[in-house]
C-alpha cells in the first residue's frame, strides 16, 4: 500500500487516463478527489462519470470525492480543492490530467480554439497547483504531476497552439519543483512513449491498437512518481517508459493493447495523448 491514507487530487478522472490514475492509486491506499465535468453521460462516445469512478473507487475499499468541475473556471477550481480539504483534511498530491486537444498549423487554428486549450491544459493546470499549493506547504508534503511532455522546440510544428499548452504545462512544474522544493514538495511532467488507447485515440481515429499502449502504464509511471517522498526525487520532464525502466521494469508486453504487437515509440515528444477532447 504505497499510498496509504493519502489523497490524490485528479482532474479529467471520469474516464481514461484519469480513471486509469485513480483506481491505480485507490489500489495503493489512496483516497481519490474525482474531478471531471461528467456528471451525467449523456455522449456514448464519451462513456464515465465522475460517480462512476467514484463507486468503483469505494469498491477497492477507499474514499472518493466526486467533484463536477470545469477547470476553466478559476473559481470552481479553488472551490473544489476547499471541498477536498473539507472532506479529507489533506491533499498529499495532484494530477493535472485533465486536457484539450487541438492539431493544426497556425493558420487554421481559430483564436476560440487557441484559447479553449489554453484555458484547459495550462491555464486551469497553473490555477489548480496554486489553490493546492498552500496545503501543501502547511503539511510540508506535496505532489503535483503534469501530464505534459519535455519541451522539445522541434515538436511545434504542426501543433503549435497544442504544444505552447503542453510545453507551458511542464514549466509550471518546472517551476514549482525549484520554488517549493524547501517544503518537501515537487512536480514533475509525464508523457508517453506511445499512443495511450483512450478515447481521444478511439474518436479521432488515431490509430489501432497496434499502435497503443493501455492507460495502466501511465498510471504506474505515475504511482511511481506519488509513491516517494517528495524530497526523494527532484522535479522533472518524464517519459513514462524511462521512468519505469529506472524502476526496474524490464517487460513492458502487459501494456500492450495487441497481444504480441509493441507499438511504435513517438518520433518526437509533442505527439498528444489527451484524454478530453474538444473540437
């Protein structure tokens, strides 16, 4: 139980990577925030809610909080960390996971689009780590994950708006992991080596399975990440197969979604992986 009596704060957990997250953490002992904007689904192509997570949560015998959030409201965001706090007493980590998506090159990228994932991928994830921030310092213990790639320029083409968002994200944590570091807590940034099989990658016809690996590897390489103390490793831009390799993984065949098929390693790290999607 390498999470035990924690609480483990996770955006866009209604489905996806962020379910993935959560339950891997409930596993490990964690008590879970589920935070996404599905409360009701009403979309079969998006199936999950955040009560739906909520429950298979409190089934592996841990506390859930489901909590309806727009991560874009600022102050929705401070609201639902204080409901945590109310709750809990305590959050000892969160996971910015919730995310937008948006390929284009700079001239067909409409300004509504640019700021949409803006406001959801860097923006609520800046809002997010500060409202969680100052609990963190209290208890002298903190966590913070970006799902987010290293800052790569050579990546922008292409996904220019997308990887300004992206990028900004792991510099925040690049951020808070030199700022807070005297409190006992970091940040790191965490990206895929492949394509993660989530519902992005199903709707947008990104792919088949050949070519995905299963959320669970993101959510090992994060418990990996949540299961030291924070002062144990300091703040920085992961891939999720180098981080486990430094683990002591060796066998990565159990995150393959073609039995006997690894897929292919990205080509460049700006590749998206979101798991919300808005068009």
């Amino acid at each position: 139980m390498r999470l035990k009596d924690r609480v483990v704060f996770i955006t866009g957990a209604s489905r996806g990577i962020g379910r993935a997250v959560a339950l891997a953490c409930a596993r490990e002992g964690a008590d879970i925030v589920v935070a996404a904007k599905t409360e009701v689904a009403e979309n079969p192509r998006l199936p999950g809610t955040i009560h739906d997570v909520a429950r298979e949560v409190e089934a592996l015998g841990r506390r859930a909080l489901p909590v309806k959030l727009d991560v874009r409201d600022d102050e929705a965001c401070k609201a639902a960390v204080a409901a945590a706090i109310e709750r809990f007493g305590r959050v000892d980590a969160l996971v910015n996971n919730a995310g937008a998506l948006w390929w284009a090159d700079v001239l067909d990228t409409p300004v509504k689009k640019f700021d949409l994932i803006m406001g959801i991928n860097v923006r609520a994830s800046f809002v997010m780590s500060q409202a969680v921030l100052p609990h963190m310092i209290a208890q002298k213990y903190g966590h913070i994950v970006m799902m987010s790639p290293p800052v790569d320029a050579a990546a922008c083409a292409h996904h220019g708006a997308y990887a300004v968002s992206k990028f900004g994200m792991t510099m925040i944590a690049h951020a808070i992991a030199e700022e807070y570091e005297a409190h006992n807590i970091t940040a790191h940034a965490l990206w895929p080596a492949t394509a993660i099989e989530s519902y992005a990658t199903i709707n947008f016809g990104l792919g088949g399975p050949e070519l995905w690996r299963k959320a669970d590897i993101i959510a090992d390489a994060t418990l990996a990440l949540l299961s030291r103390e924070p002062s144990a490793r300091r703040g920085k831009a992961w891939i999720d197969e180098a981080l486990l390799r430094e683990e002591g993984v060796t066998d990565f065949s159990r995150y393959q979604c073609a039995p006997g098929v690894e897929p292919p390693h990205f080509p460049f790290t700006a590749i998206p992986q979101t798991t919300t999607t808005r068009k």
